[in-house]
C-alpha cells in the first residue's frame, strides 16, 4: 500500500485549490484530486468574474461571513500572486417603484454585512456615474468596493501555489468510491487508489455525490445555468462600474460588468437543471440577455459579440453553504458554493485550516515559495508592452494572439508552467489566447502547432475536443 | 528607442497595403514603410492554397499563396520597408503608433498613414447561434491557417454554414485535406458564388447545399456531434459531423480605426472615406477590405493602389488642405446595402470603382446612378445576388455638381415579362 496521505482535497476548483495552498503552509502529505483535465474548469471558469463585497448577503449567513472575510483576503492575496483585480466598485439600479422601494433595506443589509460604504443614490447621479444607461433608472445603490478579478488565475494561482510548495496534484481523478482503511479512507480515483487520513470535500457541482459516498444524505445540488454573453472590447468604455440590477429571491440577476481582460459581460441567466454537465447556451437565454441588453445599455446592440458561454452554479435548495465538519470521521464538507465561490475561497480555506488543525498537527514549513502569476490583466502591465522584457527575451515581442496580445513567450510559459496547460482551452485560460474577438481565425492554427509541439501529440489529438 | 518617421506608414502588409506602398514609390514618396503583424507579409491569399488571384491588378492567375508572394516581393523591389511580426497596438499621437515586434517596441509615425487591417468572418459566438461549445467549430481563416500550420485536416465530416465564395474556399480547403463535406448550409433560397469556382471546390459529384436553412443549434460536449439545422418551411433536421466552419458575414478588423476615433460607414462598419480614400481624421487613410468586408483580393490590391497615388498628391502638397468642406454623399436605394465611397471629394479624385452590394436576389435590371433626379451612369446587370459586390465604374464623377444633392445609387430591376 503506498503511504497515505494526511489530507485529500476533492476538487481543484477555486474552493479545493484555496483548500490545497492552506494547507501547503503545513508539515502534512497533501494530495488534490480532480476529475478533469485541467484545474478550475467547473463553476470556477464560468462566472460573472466578480469579487463580491458580500454587501447583499442574507445577514449573519455564513455565507455572508465567509464572502466578507474572503473579500478581506483576497484584496492582498491577489495583489501579491499577481491575480488581475480591477476595483471598479459597483452601482445597483432601481428600474421599477417596486425595485426603489426595496433600496432602503438593501443598504441597511450591506451596512449589516460589513459594507457600511454602500449608500443610496437618486436617479440623477446614477446617470452621472454611467451616463450610457437606457432611460427609466429611478435610482440606485452604490457598492464601492466591489471589484472584478481574473477567475482564472485566482485558482491558477492557488493551484500553482499549492504544487509549488509540496501538494500532489492529480488530473483527471474522478473520485468514485469511499472506503474506510487502516489510514482512515481509501479513495478510488481511477487506475490507483489513494490513500488519506482526512478528507475535504470541494466537488462543486458534485459535492453532494461525493457526500453521498461518505454516507450523508445533507444537500441536493441542483445546477443553476448562468447564460453569459461577451462583448467585445470596444464596448467597454460604455461602463466604468458594475452595473446590477435589484437581486430577487433566487437570483441576482442580469448584470452588466467590465472584466479585467477588457471586455464588457452581460448577464447571467438562471435556469435550474437537473444535468451537471450541460453547459450549452439556449436560443431564448441569448434572446432574453439581449433583451436585458437593450434596457441596461442600448448602446449594447451596435457592439460586437465576442463569446457567449454558459456556467452552472452549485444552488442547493438551502440559502448558505453546505459546510459541514464530522470531527470523528475527519471529514469536511464544503458544499453549496454557488456563485460566490471566488469571492469567499481564502476564508473557506481558512475555515479548513481551523477545522483541520483539531485533527491533524499544523506544523508551519521552514521553507515556503509564495508565487507570481503571468500579468494577462489589461490594467497590468503585460508583456507585448514591456520593451525592457522583450530585450531580454525577443519571444515577448513576438504576438501570437492579435486580439488579446498573447506573445509566443507567454504560451511557451504556459506550456512549461508547474500545472503546465495541456490543452487548447488550458492555454486561453492561462494566456487569453483564442479568447478574442476572431475566436481563433488568425491564430488557432499557429497556437494548435505550438500545443502539439510541446506535448508531443499530433494536432488532432490537441484539438479533438476541449477539456 | 527613437521615433521612427517615416513620409507614409502603412498598416497591414496584405493585398491593399502592399500595393498602396508600391504605388507610393513607385510616384516619388520617400520612406514607405509597411507594418504587418504576421511571420509574413501578403495578407490573406497567403493561405488560400487554390487558384484565382491577381487578375484585376497583375494580369495573371495565380495560386493565392504565389500571389502573396509576388505582392511582396514587388514592395521589396520597389524598395518599401516591410516589417513583419510588427503589430501596431496603440495609437499615440494622432499620425503615430506603438508598434511591438520582436526587437523591441517602437513608436513610429508617418506624414500620411493607410489602415489597410482587412476584415475577419464573423465567429459562431456573435452570430448567437445557440448549444454546446465544442472543439471543432471554425471560421475559414481558423479552417486554412489549421490545415496549413498543421498538415493535418480539421476533422472528418464538417458542414459549411455560408455560401458565398469564401464558403467554397472552405469546401476547397476541407476536401483537399481528407475532410468530407457533408452540407453546405444557407439562409439563402440558393448559393451566392460562380458556378466555376462552386465546381473548382466541390468537384464534379458536388456537394449539396441546403437552401433556405439555418444552422440553429451546435451539439456535442467535447467535440462537435452534429448540428440541428431549421429550414424555412419548418423543417428541422440534425447532420452528424466533427466540424462547423462559420463562413462570410465579414467584420471590418476596425479597432485601429476606432481607437483613432475615425468616423465609420454605419453600414459596413469600416471607415467612413472619400474618393481619395480618405478618412475623418487628417493624414489618415484606409483602403481595402477594412472599408466593406471580403471583396476579391485584387480588387482590395487596385483599391490600394489608387489610395497609394491619392496619398501620394497628398504628400507632395499637404497644405492644400484635408477632405473639402463641401462633400457630396452618396447613397444607396433600397435595393442595395452599402456602396463605398460613401462620399464625393470633388477635384478630380476617382476610386477604380464604387463597391455595392445586393440586398437580395433579383433578375435583369441596371444600377442607376442619379443627381438630383439627373442620370448620371447606367449598368446594367443579368442579376442581382445577395453577398457579391457590384463594381460601378467611376467616370461618371466629373458629372456631378459638387454644390449640387446627394448622389444616389439603385439596383433597378427589368419588369418582368408576362
């Protein structure tokens, strides 16, 4: 029997990567396992890319008390790994009497949840502040300290984080059966089984299969598809802020947002399913976003589309988080993520950590690498801009990607990265490319060449379907 | 690093920037630099492995990559400077860009400066067609530059959604590469191109085009399954393939053009420009395909060289100021959707021909060109198709009032016979 390991965190989303770089800190064997390709490429990949305040939490949640605190966090964190946040702030729009009249206990919520800088507006200065609204806000809330960030390095950069200091990272490791060993679990994952004296449970989508295979009935996760469109770059100036709209009972509905890589985000949707991995967009989604669009920012409709995508958030029928700890069994859950995942990763990994440290010994290592992620935000300053990098290595000078200024360098990085990309999708991940407005019409076949050179594979193999 | 001025700086080292440069040479212009973002200068024949180019501009038929290859080495021997993997990516002064290439960045400025940035096929993302999002789903540069990069084919059964030339391009380059063509699909009631170039792509056995019918639905987790197709009389049907190429509905690649803040054709969205091909901003010009979208790439060559000479008068006498005050619009009737230039410079200016294109499909008739109710030019045509250009020649110019009403053009159709 190989040695066990003290920790196993399941899934390398945002949450289960935050979880793995906690822990790496420690003297412990931590292992992260995931059942796809890559890491972060469920809930954690198709979002809104918000930071959130937590301003409109339901107070005293634990949701509302992770958010906060993660928000707290990840400010600094992401500063340091070199994570693209852009502290735009954001303005909530009253567009109906019925939506003013719930601007009053929507303030007094935020200054209950930590944000007591959150205050109302009138319809004028929210003209002021986004002069390119459609006509009919009837006032508004501000929220300055929301942010937008990269949802892609965030885990990336957890991720690396965590393998660069000692944690085991295995790919496509669905885990599939649960069983007590001498160690404490032996976990079935493919070829070989691992085993782990504690496990944590960060499967997203899946965390309530996997509860089940530790016996528990807690939580249903029932997927809730976010349908998203992308704008092209040229429309981002008609927003300077987040724009959102009166959040209802299930949903927060349709927003517009900037994101750092320089795009305009409408939406998203919410429709509950029952498939966990049904990520295709809809005829009446896109139909209703654009509807949105018209109303929010008219302007919208002589802009281009660069993408439109789908994510699933893990909604339970419960209001918070599923984060449940069995000491005995050393056994943590956290469930039920939903849509806030990004914004409250650093204080559900420290919630871990705390948890944790009653069953394993937290010995703090000697020695620790913090990292630093590849700048691909657009208010960094990237390679193509950077004369003094392109001096010393030419490759940063030499642009691959057109629409999103991806150099050869910086795929040539990603390919030799410590969780390297192996496939089309892991590159625009890591780098922006093929993200930009000619999805791929000048640059698929040079990036294809480049993938299948470095991992040795013809290009059909690179290219037979995303992961 | 310095700034670089030169007397013309040109961007985009395709069909219409290369033969700009050659024509600014070739009538005296000093420093003539061409930037163009890719390994090789030549634009997009570069990568159409099939016969067809040069004729309006060279007087020969050539392969599309011998084409590009001949364009450049003109601009060489004319003594043009082309840079290549040079990519123009902001603007800092109103005739001055940052350029970054592998040596460095650059800022660079020319006395006069040409947009020639081309075009791109719209993608499947913003033409909103629903479903999955898997591997396999192309336009046709993503289709050509694949094929060519890799030596492998892009899959084994695809459908081809367009049919317009650049749709049996696609055909053309999936066939020769081991890739059958299940269907080509079109909203159209029938096919946009020439019956020679539909046979040179598909073959004497063909491929069948399903008519009045769109893709609506893309189906498969990874990699393409197949796609739902709706047709106008209600019909919905599924074809099982590997692959999807998204053809035509061409964009200008404007966002030089946009950042500089030029004004653009609310139509074509390229920038709005004169007979001299020039553009709202002092200095600036743009020519080629960045005006209308895909035309043939000679005719983006001659377009380029007839901005090259109105560059040219320009450098020579600067003073004489930029675009009149006095400008005559030009417009288009119902039955046509854009036609470039949209506006009359007066002073002996003439582009080789105004651009049009067809709304829809019709039969015999003549595009009319008209002043204030007064015929100016009259051509006739044996039909109208929807996604092909009409070329209006342009002696007719020396006929217009320059204080005189806008300029209008219509496709007027023969009555049909009983």
């Amino acid at each position: 029997m190989p040695e066990a390991y003290d920790v196993a965190v399941i899934g390398a989303g945002v949450v289960g990567s935050a979880v793995a770089r906690a822990l790496a800190a420690y003297e412990l064997r931590t292992v992260l396992l995931e059942a796809a390709a890559d890491v972060g490429t469920g809930t954690s990949k198709a979002n809104t890319a918000i930071l959130h305040t937590g301003f409109d939490a339901v107070p005293a949640s634990l949701e509302a008390r992770l958010v906060a605190r993660g928000y707290a966090l990840m400010g600094p964190y992401a500063e340091a790994a070199g994570i693209p946040v852009e502290r735009t702030g954001a303005v909530l729009v009253a567009w109906t009497a019925e939506e003013v009249e719930q601007l009053p206990s929507l303030e007094e919520k935020a200054h209950a949840n930590g944000s007591p800088d959150v205050r109302r507006v009138a319809a004028d200065e929210v003209y002021a502040l986004e002069p390119s609204l459609g006509p009919g806000a009837r006032g508004g809330l501000l929220v300055p300290r929301e942010a937008i960030l990269c949802p892609f390095t965030a885990t990336l950069a957890l991720a690396t984080e965590a393998v660069s200091n000692g944690v085991t990272l295995l790919l496509r490791s669905r885990v599939t059966g649960v069983s007590r060993s001498p160690a404490g679990y032996r976990l079935e994952c493919g070829r070989e089984a691992v085993h782990a004296r504690c496990v944590v449970n960060a499967a997203g989508l899946h965390a309530d299969t996997v509860d089940g295979l530790f016996g528990r009935s807690r939580f249903t996760v029932r997927p809730r598809r976010g349908e998203l469109i992308v704008y092209d770059k040229l429309a981002r100036e008609l927003v300077t802020r987040v724009v959102l709209p009166v959040p209802t009972k299930t949903t927060k509905g349709v927003l517009v947002a900037p994101t750092v890589f320089g795009n305009l985000l409408l939406g998203p949707t919410a429709v509950d399913l029952d498939d966990k991995d049904d990520r295709g967009t809809t005829r009446e989604g896109l139909a209703s976003l654009l509807g949105w669009g018209r109303r929010i920012l008219p302007a919208l409709a002589a802009e281009e589309i660069t993408a439109t995508y789908a994510g699933l958030r893990a909604a339970t029928g419960s209001g918070d988080y599923q984060v449940h700890f069995d000491a005995d069994d050393r056994y943590l859950c956290l469930g039920g993520i939903r849509s806030t995942g990004v914004s409250a990763s650093l204080a559900l990994a420290e919630h871990a950590e705390e948890r944790l440290s009653t069953v394993v010994a937290l010995v703090v290592k000697r020695s620790y690498r913090p990292i630093r992620m590849p700048a691909i935000g657009e208010a960094m300053t990237r390679p193509f801009q950077d004369g003094a990098r392109i001096a010393g290595d030419a490759e940063y000078g030499r642009l691959v990607c057109h629409c999103e200024r991806v150099t050869a360098g910086e795929i040539r990085d990603a390919l030799a990265a410590a969780i390297p990309a192996r496939t089309l999708d892991g590159l625009r991940r890591r780098t922006r490319c093929l993200q930009g407005r000619c999805q791929g019409f000048y640059c698929l076949g040079r990036i294809t060449a480049m993938l299948a050179a470095a991992t040795g594979q013809p290009a059909a193999a690179v290219t037979a379907a995303f992961a | 690093m310095s700034v670089a001025d030169v007397d013309a700086l040109v961007i985009g080292g395709g069909p219409a920037g290369l033969s700009a440069a050659v024509e600014l040479r070739r009538r005296g212009a000093g420093r003539v630099l061409v930037l163009d973002r890719e390994p090789s200068a030549g634009g997009i024949p570069r990568d159409c492995r099939h016969p067809g180019f040069g004729w309006a501009d060279q007087r020969r038929v050539l392969s599309g990559p011998a084409y590009a290859r001949r364009l450049a080495r003109l601009a060489h021997d004319a003594r043009v400077e082309v840079w290549t993997e040079s990519a123009a990516v902001r603007w800092t002064a109103d005739r001055r860009v940052e350029v970054t290439t592998p040596r460095g960045l650059f800022p660079l400025s020319g006395r006069a400066v040409l947009l020639a940035t081309g075009c791109r096929e719209r993608p499947r993302p913003a033409r909103l067609v629903p479903g999955d999002r898997p591997a396999g789903v192309l336009t046709t540069g993503a289709l050509q530059r694949l094929v060519h990069a890799t030596g492998e084919r892009a899959g084994a059964r695809a459908v081809v959604v367009g049919a317009e030339h650049v749709s049996f391009s696609a055909v053309h380059t999936l066939r020769a590469s081991g890739t059958e063509v299940a269907a080509v699909v079109t909203e159209w009631p029938r096919h946009q191109t020439y019956a020679p170039l539909r046979w040179l792509a598909a073959g004497a056995r063909g491929v069948p085009v399903l008519a009045g019918s769109e893709v609506t639905r893309v189906v498969g987790r990874g990699r393409v399954e197949a796609v739902e197709i709706a047709s106008r009389d209600g019909a919905t049907r599924r074809i099982d393939c590997d692959t999807v190429v998204f053809t035509g509905d061409w964009i200008p690649e404007h966002e030089l053009a946009r950042l500089r803040g030029l004004a653009l054709d609310p139509v074509t969205r390229g920038p709005a420009v004169d007979t001299a091909f020039r553009t709202s901003a002092t200095g600036v010009f743009a020519a080629g395909n960045l005006l209308h979208g895909a035309e043939a790439a000679d005719h983006a060559a001659v377009e380029g060289r007839a901005c090259g000479a109105a560059m040219a008068r320009y450098l020579v006498d600067p003073g004489a100021g930029w675009r009149p005050a006095a400008e005559v619009r030009v417009q288009t009737g119902p039955t046509l959707l854009w036609i470039v230039p949209g506006l009359i410079a007066g002073g002996g200016e003439r582009p080789p021909a105004f651009v049009t294109r067809a709304a829809s499909f019709g039969g015999r008739g003549a595009v009319e060109v008209r002043q204030d109710g007064r015929l100016l030019h009259r051509k006739r045509f044996r039909s109208l198709v929807p996604n092909r250009s009409i070329h209006v020649a342009s002696g007719w110019l020396a006929d217009v009032n320059p204080g005189g009403g806008p300029v209008s053009v219509a496709a007027v159709l023969a009555r049909e016979s009983p």
